[in-house]
C-alpha cells in the first residue's frame, strides 16, 4: 500500500525535480548497469518498474553500489528482482545521459522469473513484435538494435 502511494506521488512530481532528488543523493554521477536478457525461445526479458514515470515496461537493471563491477551489479539486481540467474554475459555498449552512465549488457536468462522486489509490478518474456504499448520507444528501439540489428 506505501509502495502504491510512493509510486502516486513520484508520477506527479515533474521530471526535473525528479532528476534533481535523484542527482542529490548522487552528487557527481550515477552509473547503472541495464540488461537485455533472453531466454531459449529468443524472448526479451521485461519489467514494469514502479519508479518508472510514464510508462514502467523496460529493462532490467539498476544503480550500481560503490566498488562494484557491471556485471556483478546486473546479476545482483536480477537476483534481487526476479530470481533468475545469467550467464553470457556481454558488454553491448555505454552510454551517458547527461551525467548519467549507463552499461548496457546482453545475457541469457536461467530459470523462470518472477516479481521478488517491490519495486517491480510484472514482468514478463517478451517477443521483438509484441512488446507492450505504452513502453518507451527509446527501449524498443534499444532492444530491437541489439536483438535484431537488420530490421
């Protein structure tokens, strides 16, 4: 129920303070680490993310802790948030967002997911052309640039 009303209010507060907060806590910058998972049947790994604004289908991943490294932190975070373990992963690409660095990874997913962090509403195994609608298209695009580069 707290969880519900937090997300209520992070949704309204405009981005730019919302930017702010998160900045406040993160002086300098922040760095996350973000994964592209699939399983065996070439389906992407999704999550809707209470702390997304808009809508909350993306990618998972999360900030990275002090003295971590990005592949230590992605394997942590989907631990934390979905159960599953990974294996082959690699190193797709960095990029900064303002003062934002983010790693993007690709892996395989083992196991089956499922929602173990209150921070995640739903997640699930999703095909290149049914993604949810109202998912950002900066992370379809993503997706569909790492998982199909010809289309």
């Amino acid at each position: 129920m707290l969880m519900k009303a937090a997300e209520k209010v992070w949704k309204l507060i405009p981005r730019e303070l919302r930017t702010w907060l998160t900045r406040r806590f993160h002086p300098t910058f922040t760095v996350s680490a973000a994964g592209i998972i699939t399983n065996d049947k070439g389906q992407v790994l999704l999550l809707d993310h209470v702390l997304r604004p808009v809508s909350g289908w993306g990618v998972p991943g999360g900030f990275m802790s002090r003295g971590e490294q990005p592949d230590e932190a992605l394997r942590r975070e989907i631990r934390e948030e979905t159960g599953l373990e990974l294996a082959d992963i690699r190193l797709y690409r960095c990029r900064t967002l303002r003062r934002h660095i983010e790693i993007i990874m690709t892996a395989r997913g083992i196991g089956e997911p499922e929602v173990k962090s209150r921070e995640i509403k739903q997640l699930g195994w999703f095909d290149l052309s049914d993604m949810p609608e109202d998912m950002s298209l900066d992370q379809q695009f993503l997706i569909k640039k790492v998982l199909a580069p010809d289309s």
